[in-house]
C-alpha cells in the first residue's frame, strides 16, 4: 500500500492505493480517499477536530429547526451535517486501521509529502522567476 496525491478541477487529494495482480497485469486499486490533506498526519491530526465541528454545527443547526419546526430545509440542513460527521467518524476509523496494519505507510507518506511539497516550491520559485524576467 501507498499513498498518491490526485489532482482534479477542485485542487489535490490524498488517496491511499495497492497495487495487485490480475493475470499478467499490474493495477491498482483505490483502498481508501483520504481527502484534501497534504498527508496521513495532517488528515489524523484534523480529522478529529473537523468531526467535533461537524457535531457542534449539526447540534446547532437542531436547535434551530427544534424552534422552526415548520422549515425542513433547517432539518435537512442539521441531518446532513450530522451525516458529514459520522463521515468522518468513519473514515479517521477506517484510516486509524490501516495505520495499525502497516505503520510504515505513514513513515512513506511522510517522505511522499515533503518531496511534493520540495516540487510545489520548485514550481513557484520557477513561476516567480519567469514573471519577473517577463517584466523587465
């Protein structure tokens, strides 16, 4: 197992992958979307704080809707968020896991993140430089 940044129109996320074999061919196979974090330490350090602000969000939001019994929108939007922290709940459990199962991915991810964030550096040093030779 590893993990890969993926790159879509909405910015990078972080996934954790195996590789298997099927007949002569390598592939691969999605073990789990850990989300817009830079790594394994950063989604395990947030993941819990994000979970306890969901909850607190979602418990405000009931007591809206306690008081506006009438509007479903204020429910729907009080269930969701209770929705998105159990989401969380279950993906830290689902990544704690996996962590316990091979406690090296961690160290290999956190070697993955800093030679990511050497090459982000690069790009921005290269984009510096090339706009200033541009306006001189």
């Amino acid at each position: 197992m590893f993990t890969r940044i993926k790159k879509s129109r909405h910015g990078e996320y972080l996934q954790i992958v195996e590789n298997y074999r099927d007949g002569e061919r390598v592939r691969q196979r999605l073990v789990m979307y850990v989300g817009h974090y830079a790594s394994l330490e950063d989604a395990l350090a947030k993941m819990p704080r994000e979970r306890a602000d969901r909850r607190r969000q979602a418990t405000k939001a009931e007591r809206v809707a306690d008081r506006f019994p009438h509007n479903d929108a204020l429910s729907e939007q009080a269930r969701v968020l209770r929705e998105e922290a159990a989401g969380y709940g279950r993906k830290l459990g689902g990544l704690q896991d996996l962590v316990e199962k091979d406690p090296a991915l961690v160290e290999r991810d956190h070697a993955r993140a800093q030679r990511h964030a050497q090459r982000r550096e690069r790009a921005m040093a290269d984009r510096r430089a090339a706009r200033t030779s541009q306006q001189e």
